[in-house]
C-alpha cells in the first residue's frame, strides 16, 4: 500500500500508478479528503517486486506498507492452508502426524548413547536427538565430542533404526555432519547464521530452526525462508523458550507460539520444552501442555544417569521414566487429534 504526500500532485500519483503497472501488479487507487492511498495487488512474487522497484523515495510518496508478510515461502497462504508433512526415514511430522525426538543433550561416549539409544527406541520414539558439536556459552565448557560423536550418533542408527537429529554449529563441518543426520538441527544462538541457513537450504537435508532466544515468530519465519529459499522445503519451526523478565526458570517457553506459527504458516512446529525449563519437574507437565497445544511434536532430554551428564543434566528426564513421560505425551497429542509416528 502506497500512501501518498498531502502534497501529491495528479502527475506524482500517476507515475506511482505506471511504476506499479510495469511491474506487474494492479494498482487500486483510493482518494481520501486529504491524501491518495494506492494499493499494488498481484501474487506474492509480484509484490516483491514492487517492493524493490523503490516506490518509497518516489516524489510524492509519504510512505510504502507492506501488507503482506515479509516472509513468502514459509508462510500459509503459499501452500494455500495446506500443511507440510515431512516424511523423514518413514516418520512423518505435521498435519495429523506428532513425532516425539529424544535423547541425550549430548553425545557423551559410547555407553551412553547406546543406553539412551535403547530406551527411547523401545518406548516409541520417531527420532533419537544427540549433539556432537555443542554450543556452550562457556569456551570452558565441554564443546562436545564432534566427528567422534558422529561416529557414536551412526552407531545409534544402525542398531535402533531411528533417524538422528544433531546440529550443526559451522557450515565447514556440513560434510560429516551430513553422513549421519536425517535432520540438521540448527540451534537457537544461530537461529540467524544466514550462511549457514543458506547452506544447509543447499544440502536439501531436513532441518529443525529454534528459535532464538530473543527472537520475534516473523524472525524465526524468516530464518526459515533463508532454507526454503534455497529449495529446501524440509523445515521444521522449533519454539524452545525466550528470554522474558521471569527468573523461576531458565527461559519462558511461550506455548501460544504453537497456534500462531501454526496459523501463520504451513511448517510443521516442534516444542523443546527441556531447555525452556532447566529443570526435570517442568519438563513433563509442560510436554503434555505442547501436544495438548497442537505442537506437531517434541524433542525432549533424557539421560540414563543425569547427576554425571556433561551437559544440561539437571534438565534431562531419566531413562528409567521415559517410557511412562512417551505414554502421556501420546495421550496429550491424540487430545489435539495426532497420531504419533513410529516406524
Ligand atoms: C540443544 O538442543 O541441546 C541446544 C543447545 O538447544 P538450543 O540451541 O535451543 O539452546
Ligand atoms: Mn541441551
């Protein structure tokens, strides 16, 4: 929408009228008492166009709003309402499919991924999650087992069957990550890494986009257009807690995210209720909360010995638990009417 100056004159409008005509969009002229309002309607590809062709230091132009979201690919009106259901190694996420992503925070030794591996196999799980390369807010802190981890991750794989979700922090790293993981998860502090983005949208592996921990929905959604753009349509949104005033947990996880990324786009929306709490007892009534939500799944931690865990312990559910935490989870997503996937 072009609003015009009070100033404006007759030839100003109708140069604005022929700009929007070249480029292919219909201009809708609307004359108030006091100023000229000019709407450009055509498809979204076309609107982009008006955009770049500078109508905002056109003489007489007081200002250009944008009607439509910044966003283009990830949004709803792209599919038509339609929502994307990703089918990864012949699990399905989105629509009427929830998938429940599990594992340690990160990838420990051998022992301890295999144990998670098992357990989390044998409850029903979609996915297993495990980090190899860790982002620690400490350079002290274990930076994780990286190309070892991945060797561990492909053990997992091979004895459970279950895809592998692990992230990736460092584009030069993209090669060995791609050999094990079904799904890149990229993390919430390179939510905005747009080389990265831009390069894992090359690699046309599944992806799961957290959400930075200040970031707004319209900014993950364009973090997701970065991937999308580069003809990777296998983008999972994943809300796992932003930074607010409140200091009883690590981070508010904001569940009303759910509904609205889901109302505002076709990707399917993945809740990590483990990070935004920080601790063991919030996790499993704020699981349920997610599915109940409508969330087209979960990751969640678990460790098979939290009290000697090298990362986020405290937070991780205990293996001995989890087969109980699944079936509760499942109860919660069939409410939202979801199946879960496994294979
Ligand atoms: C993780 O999944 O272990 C992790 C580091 O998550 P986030 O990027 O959301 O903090
Ligand atoms: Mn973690």
């Amino acid at each position: 929408m072009i609003v015009m100056k009070e100033t404006a004159t007759e030839e100003e409008i109708e140069a604005v009228i022929d700009k929007i005509e070249r480029a292919g969009a219909v201009p809708h002229r609307s004359r108030g008492a006091r100023v000229t309002v000019i709407g450009a309607i055509g498809d979204v590809e076309q609107d982009a166009s008006v955009e770049s062709i500078g109508l905002e230091g056109q003489p007489g132009v007081d200002r250009v709003v944008p009607i439509l979201k910044p966003y283009k690919l990830a949004s709803s009106q792209f599919r038509h309402g339609e929502r994307t259901v990703l089918d990864i190694g012949g699990r399905k996420v989105g629509g009427e499919h929830f998938a429940l992503i599990a594992g340690p925070c990160t990838v420990e030794s051998r022992e301890q991924v295999l144990a998670t591996a098992d357990v989390v196999k044998d409850a029903g799980v979609a996915m297993f999650r495990g980090g190899a390369y860790k982002p620690r807010t400490s350079p002290y802190a274990f930076q994780g087992l990286g190309q070892e981890g991945l060797r561990l991750l492909a053990e997992a794989k091979e004895r459970t069957g279950l895809p592998i979700v692990t992230e990736l922090m460092d584009a030069r790293d993209l090669e060995p990550v791609l050999e094990v993981a079904d799904v890149i998860q990229v993390g919430a502090r390179n939510m905005q890494n747009f080389p990265l983005l831009a390069e894992i949208g090359r690699s046309g592996r599944p992806a799961l986009l957290k959400r930075g921990l200040s970031a707004t929905l319209d900014e993950l959604l364009m973090a997701a257009e970065y991937i999308l753009k580069e003809g990777n349509p296998n983008v999972m949104l994943c809300e796992r807690g932003i930074k607010t005033f409140e200091t009883s947990y690590r981070v508010t996880l904001d569940l009303q995210a759910v509904p609205v990324l889901k109302e505002l786009s076709h990707l399917p929306v993945i809740v990590d209720p483990s990070h935004a709490a920080g601790r063991r007892s919030l996790v499993g009534p704020m699981s349920l909360a997610a599915a109940a939500a409508g969330a087209d799944g979960i990751i969640v931690e678990v460790h098979p010995n939290p009290d000697e865990a090298l990362c986020d312990g405290p937070q991780a559910l205990l293996a001995d638990d989890f087969a109980d935490y699944a079936a509760a989870v499942e109860r919660a997503a069939m409410l939202a009417g979801k199946v879960f996937s496994n294979a």
